[in-house]
C-alpha cells in the first residue's frame, strides 16, 4: 500500500499569525508512555524572531540548526530493558499515536527546513504493522538518509530487504549482551543475543551499512562485557558503540553510581584491544569513535551524554509516537504538533512550529547540576 503523502496537507500556504494555542506537556507523569500531549494544559509557543522563521531552517537561539530528526513511530516494545522501561508499562491508546500520513508529511516538512537524516525509532519501530509504507513514504516525499534502530529480536531477511527496496539506508541494533543469561535479565525478554546476532549478519549481508551497534553497561548488570561486545565489531566490521547509562529509564532508578563511564569501559576495552582516534568524526556526532590498532576491522563509538556532554554541537530534535516535539531529550516540557496536524494546518504552519520549538531549546541538559530534573518520560517515549 502507497500513502498519499499529500493526503493531509491543507490548501493554501499562508503564514498564520496567530497559530492556535499549541499544548506544551509538563512534567507528564510516571508510566507516561499514556499521557498525552492532548491532555495537557495549553500553553502558547512562543514564536521565534521573525527573521528566523523567515531564515526557513530550525535554528535555536544558541546558534545551534537541526540537521537530524528522530521520529518515534511507536512507544510499543516487546522488550522490557532494565535501563529503559518498567515491566507494567501502559502504552499510549492507537488514536494518539501519529499515523503513518502524520508521520510522512512532517518528515517532508522537517526536510524542507533543512533536515537531512531520519531516525525511526521507538520504542520497538519494527512492530509497527505499517512500516514499510512509514519507509517507502519519507523516501518518496524525501531525500533524506533514512536510518533506523532496532532491539533486532524481530529481524528477517524478507523484512530487512522489503525496507531496503523502500528506502531504508541502514540499521542501528542494541545488544547489550552476548550472554543468554544476562540478556534475558538486561531485556526481559525472551528473546537470545544470537537471535540478535542472526539480525546483526542479516543487515551486513542486506548492505543496510554502514551499520552500527549500541549498548548501553549498567553497573552490576552488564559492566564486564565490553570486550565481549567488542568483539563484535571485530567480527563483523562494524562500529560497536557504548551509550552512557542516562537518566531516562521509566523507573527513575538512575544513579551515577549505576553508570559506566565512557572513560572506563575504554580502559576495558584497550586493556586487550588497543584503540587509536579515527578523526573521522564530524562535529554533530554523539560518539567519539576509535579503531583497532592492529588493524582488526570494525570500529568502537564512546557515546558520554553524561559524563562528556556534547550539546554545544547538537543538531537534533525530536518526535514523540504520540505527536509531541521535543527540543532536547531532557527537556521536561514538549510540544504538541498533532494539535495543529489534526487541526487543519497547513505546511507552513507546521513548518514555523519546528522553527519556534527549536528556538526554545536550552544550552545543556545540566545532568552534572543539583538542580537537574529528570524528564517523566523514559527514553522509550521520547525518541531515543
Ligand atoms: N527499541 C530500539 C532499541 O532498543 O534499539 C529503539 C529504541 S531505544 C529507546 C534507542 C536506544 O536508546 C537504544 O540503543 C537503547 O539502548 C537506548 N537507551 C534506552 N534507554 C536508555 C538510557 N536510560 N540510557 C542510555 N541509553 C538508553
Ligand atoms: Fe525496548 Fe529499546 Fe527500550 Fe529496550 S531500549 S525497552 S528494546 S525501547
């Protein structure tokens, strides 16, 4: 089935004025994958200066533009990682998930403010039914590069090759463990690392590369497997790349203390895999990244959201499943653009509403302050 990426455009281009009260959701609360932004307290967007908004691109007020849009196509997971969700998550209801229209038409938008990558995530994007119409509709009304990350438990080479020919330019998976005993604890799931592993082989041998791999080590749980993961991106020639334990899990349960450095799992790492820089990186990267230095193929990407904070470089914004744009993943407010995208605006409307969102966005997360607040909305629900 094609989408009509057109189908919820409305007639005509002009700049509203006066936007209608958009809906910033505060603090939503515990469980909150079923909050939504439709429910919140209105509160007025305030519009970013007029010769941003007439600079057609998503700049924010600390000179920072949005290149990359990270689209949560659903909250729904079949896994249940300790770092991430609670076992009794509630999922938001299907009506205020986005549709796979809404979903198109603001990667369309978002491209036309200066967008050049889209991440769809989750949540788990690969149960969503509609996928592959999601795919085959952002590359037809884009030319972005259309990444996605997957938990890689549901992977095919049917599948994989059905989003290849609708334009998926490549996968990122999270394996967290290579160990069946512990996966099963970190995921909750059912699931084994080899059936990840199968996945891992499937996306190298569909070319959906240059592929990378995510962990993220909780102390006491996983913290002594990072040679092990390594190893990975020795064996398949891919970047394996370790994720700072963040302060995003639906349980509230982070604690520094349960983090492991990007500083220290390096140490472990090069205690039997020394690693030299690539300085391949660009300036908008989250992770630092290294190669073997005896010339083993394959890479190792440090992601130190915590610990070595990268916002003066960000270029990202993202979408929640349920139509809410956020400024920065630790953002404790966020905005919701399904209030105007079933209300009838038009393209520019939307546009100028990316615009002024971004303009919001804060210097820095403040992680490292005691005045830090953790967002209610675990990393599940925000796009990670
Ligand atoms: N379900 C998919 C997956 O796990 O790859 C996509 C969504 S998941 C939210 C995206 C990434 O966020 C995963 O690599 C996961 O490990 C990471 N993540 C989730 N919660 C996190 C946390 N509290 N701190 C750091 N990374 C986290
Ligand atoms: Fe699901 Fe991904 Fe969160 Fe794990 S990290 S619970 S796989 S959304």
């Amino acid at each position: 089935m094609q989408f009509d990426v057109r189908e919820t455009e409305s007639a005509g281009d002009a700049i509203a004025l006066s936007l209608p009260q958009f809906r910033a959701v505060e603090d939503v609360g515990r469980n909150a994958a079923t909050k939504s932004g439709l429910d919140a307290t209105p509160e007025q967007l305030p519009a970013a200066p007029a010769h941003i908004r007439a600079g057609g691109r998503m700049m924010d007020s600390h000179g920072r533009t949005i290149l990359d849009l990270r689209i949560s196509i659903t909250d729904r997971c079949n896994f249940r990682c300790v770092y991430c969700m609670e076992p009794d998550v509630q999922f938001q209801p299907r009506e205020n998930v986005m549709t796979p229209s809404e979903i198109i038409r603001m990667a369309r938008v978002a491209q036309s403010l200066g967008v050049r990558k889209i991440r769809l995530t989750g949540g788990e994007p690969t149960l969503h039914p509609q996928l592959t119409d999601i795919i085959s509709g952002i590359r037809a009304a884009t030319d972005v590069e259309i990444a996605m990350i997957s938990n890689g438990s549901l992977l095919t080479r049917q599948k994989l090759s059905a989003w290849k020919r609708a334009g998926l330019d490549r996968m990122t998976i999270s394996i967290d463990s290579v160990r069946a005993d512990r996966f099963a604890r970190v995921t909750r799931s059912t699931v084994t690392p080899e059936d990840v592993i199968a996945g891992i082989e499937m996306c190298v041998a569909e070319g959906l590369t240059p592929l990378k791999l995510n962990a993220v080590l909780v102390r006491g749980q996983n913290d002594d497997e990072a040679v092990e993961l390594a190893r990975l991106a020795r064996r398949f020639g891919v970047e394996m790349r370790f994720i700072e334990y963040m302060p995003l899990d639906s349980a509230h349960a982070w604690d520094r203390s349960l983090m492991v450095t990007a500083r220290e799992t390096r140490a472990a790492v090069e205690a039997v895999f020394p690693l030299t820089p690539t300085n391949m990186d660009d300036s908008h990267s989250t992770a630092r990244t290294y190669r073997f230095m005896d010339g083993a193929p394959g890479r190792i990407g440090f992601i130190a959201p915590v610990s070595i904070p990268f916002c003066g470089a960000c270029s990202r914004l993202r979408l929640t499943a349920d139509g809410n744009v956020r400024p920065c993943l630790f953002s404790t407010k966020e905005w919701s653009v399904m209030t105007l995208l079933r209300g009838g605006a038009s393209d520019a409307e939307l546009a100028n509403f990316l615009i002024d969102v971004t303009w919001t966005k804060l210097a820095g997360h403040n992680i490292a302050s005691p005045d830090f607040v953790q967002p209610e909305r675990p990393m599940s629900a925000v796009g990670g």
